[in-house]
C-alpha cells in the first residue's frame, strides 16, 4: 500500500524509468507524494510514464529527461537539467536502466559482453557518482541511491555471463559507495530481483520461463509493483552498514 506523504518534497531520480520495474518505481514514488524525473534512453516511453504519474504534493511538478546512462555527457547534462529546474539535486536516485544481449558464454562476442556491461554496470556508476557530487557539493546530508542488481549476479545463469559480470559488478559498486558515502550521509543500496514480468522478460523464450518458475517457491513470476509482495526468505540488514561484505 502507498502511503501518500511519506515521500512528500523529496526530489526522486528514476533511471529506466519508462518501462518495467523503472516504471513501476515511478509510479510508486509519485504515489507517495514525490516529484519525479522519469529518465530514459527512450524519449517516448518516458513521456508515457510521465503521463502515468499522480500528481505531487508540493507542486513541483515531474519531468522526463533523455538520458544515455553509458555517457558521461549525458548524465552531466541529465544532473544540471535537474537542478536547473527544481534547484536542487535528487536526494533519491534509483538506477533501473538495465539491458539484456544473451548468448552462452562459448559464442558470445566482445562486443555483447562491452554492451551489457557498459549499460548495467559503467551507467550504474556514472548515475552514481554524479548525483553524489551533487549532492555532495550542494552541502546535502540527505541521500538515498538504490541500483537494481539482479540476482542472477549472485548466482549465475546460462547464457548471461555478460549480464551476471555487470550485476554482480553493481553489488560492489553500492558496497563502495556505501562506504565512501556514508559520512555525507548518503546511503546506498542494490536490491536483486528474479524473474520480474517486465518487456526485458518478454525477450526470455516459455520453455526458459516456465522452467525458472517452477524453481520459485512462491509458484510465480514477479510484477514490477509487487513491492514486498515477492520478498520472501530473504534476509534483510538493518546495521548502518557494519559488517557488509
Ligand atoms: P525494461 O522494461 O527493458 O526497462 C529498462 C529500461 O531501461 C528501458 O526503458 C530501456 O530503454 C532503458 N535503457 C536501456 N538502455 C539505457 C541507457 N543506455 N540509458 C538509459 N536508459 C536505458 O527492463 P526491466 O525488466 O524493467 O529492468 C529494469 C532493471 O531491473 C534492469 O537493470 C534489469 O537488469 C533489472 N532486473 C530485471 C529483472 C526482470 O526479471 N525483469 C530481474 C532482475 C533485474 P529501451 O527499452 O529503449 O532499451
């Protein structure tokens, strides 16, 4: 269940946010009275999500923003949009933009593995070193960045070694970052789903699916607005950071 307020005035940043989980992000955040930049590689689906959108609160207002998060030219210019129209930076930023090129590891080509790892991993960590420069040097001691890993980074899976690197890669990134950006107060987070109903799923062929849900105990894929609704045996630290990996 949303709760209306418990995100009023608080400035959110959702990459890939205008399709699947992304989206779904959105449209939770705006529920729960935020103000959203909805960023995508792709202008129209953004807009859609956009259109999608409760209102916030505080007026502010959401926006869309173009955004390839493999450019550093383009999440500098995604950052200074941001801050030109709500003078601030986003104090949460969830980095959902993610792709898939699969392929068995004997037959999979450089340049699919560079691809992949350059959207889920390069784009996670230049979305996450800009927003924390600018939170840092707008004196903030408030921040919240949350990356979708996946829990294929964890524990493998056939014909993914390229999107297992890159989410396995972003597990350390939000570790790292964790530990440097703690002091400025900013907290930062990964979260790994399975198998989630989204266009990135569409791609997976039946037979691979059907199997994969008979390994789920809850019987089910997931839906990007599930929330804690598909979170089970999973054990969650609350320790300010102690003891992470
Ligand atoms: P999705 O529906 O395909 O959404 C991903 C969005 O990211 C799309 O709008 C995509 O645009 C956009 N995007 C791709 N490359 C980009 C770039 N260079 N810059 C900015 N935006 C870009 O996929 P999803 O299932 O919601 O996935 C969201 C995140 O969850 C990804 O990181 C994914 O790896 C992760 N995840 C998904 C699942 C799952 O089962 N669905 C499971 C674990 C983790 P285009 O459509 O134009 O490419």
């Amino acid at each position: 269940m949303a709760a209306p307020t418990r995100l009023m005035s608080r400035l959110t940043l959702v990459t890939g946010g205008g399709s699947g989980i992304g989206r779904a992000v959105c449209q939770r955040f705006a529920s729960e009275g935020a103000s959203v930049v909805v960023a995508d590689i792709n202008e129209e689906s953004a807009n859609e999500t956009l259109g999608s959108l409760q209102r916030d609160l505080r007026g502010q207002g959401h926006m869309t923003a173009v955004v390839d998060v493999t450019s550093k030219e383009s999440v500098t210019k995604l950052i200074t949009s941001i801050q030109s129209r709500y003078f601030q930076p986003p104090s949460v930023c969830v980095n959902a933009a993610g792709i898939t090129q699969d392929d068995f590891l004997l037959n999979m080509s450089e340049e699919q593995f560079d691809t992949v790892v350059r959207v889920n991993l390069k784009g996670s960590f230049l979305v996450t070193q800009a927003v924390a420069q600018a939170l840092v040097s707008c004196g903030s001691n408030k921040g919240s960045i949350i990356t979708v890993g996946s829990i294929v980074g964890k524990v493998g899976n056939l014909g993914q070694v390229n999107y297992a690197s890159s989410k396995a890669g972003v597990q350390g990134l939000s570790r790292t970052a964790a530990k440097e950006l703690s002091r400025f107060g900013i907290r930062c987070n990964c979260v790994l789903p399975g198998f989630i109903t989204t266009p990135m799923t569409d791609k997976v062929p039946e037979k691979v699916l059907t199997k994969m849900q008979s390994l789920v105990p809850m019987g089910r894929m997931g839906r990007p607005a599930d929330d804690s609704g598909y979170v089970t045996g999973a054990s969650i630290e609350v320790t300010g950071g102690l003891f992470m990996g």
